[in-house]
C-alpha cells in the first residue's frame, strides 16, 4: 500500500488539464457543479474503497465512474487517480452523456 489517510478525509489535488476541464464544464452547464461536487466529496471519503485499481502493474491507481442519470440530466463522469500518502490527484477526467463517453 502507498496510502495512509490518517482520520478525516483525503486531499484532492486537480491535476492543470483536469482543472481546465472542470471550469470549462462548470460555464457550459451550471448544474456540473452540484454533480463534480458530489463526486469530490465521495473520493474525499472513499476514494480508496469506490475506485476500481487500474491494475497489480499501477499500484495506487484507480478509476471512479458515476452516473449517466437521465432523469437529472447527469453526464458520465470518469475520474482517474493516484493515491500517494494522505492525497488524492485527480489526474484524468472524461465527461460524457448518457449515448457514450466523450473526452474532453
């Protein structure tokens, strides 16, 4: 394990092309935030237990997949991440819609 969340939560830290992904979506559609900020709040928690490892060969990597929802309108969310130590790095981030994943 690379990992020790000692109490409370993780920290998340946005990787720059994530960072430019999230304030994109937030002035294309004003209901992301509600949804992106859902998702921090759950890896705040239990990124080491709801992502999936990417595999035994990237030991601390995982992906995080949330919706589509198509009574609210919520896109597919994909997150990739690195656990290392207390800190969360969201280094990939796909928004997609209900019909398929598109990369932004």
């Amino acid at each position: 394990m690379r990992f020790a969340r000692i109490g409370g939560e993780w920290k998340i830290k946005l990787s720059p092309a994530v960072l430019a992904t999230v304030n994109s979506e937030r002035s294309r559609n004003p209901l992301f935030e509600r949804y992106w900020a859902g998702v921090l709040a759950r890896l705040k928690i239990n990124a080491h237990r709801d992502g999936e490892p990417l595999g035994e060969d990237r030991p601390g990597e995982y992906v995080f997949v949330t919706g589509p929802d198509q009574e609210t309108g919520q896109p597919r969310i994909v997150v990739s991440y690195l656990i290392m130590g207390d800190t969360v790095t969201i280094g990939r981030l796909l928004i997609g819609v209900a019909r398929g994943l598109s990369m932004k």
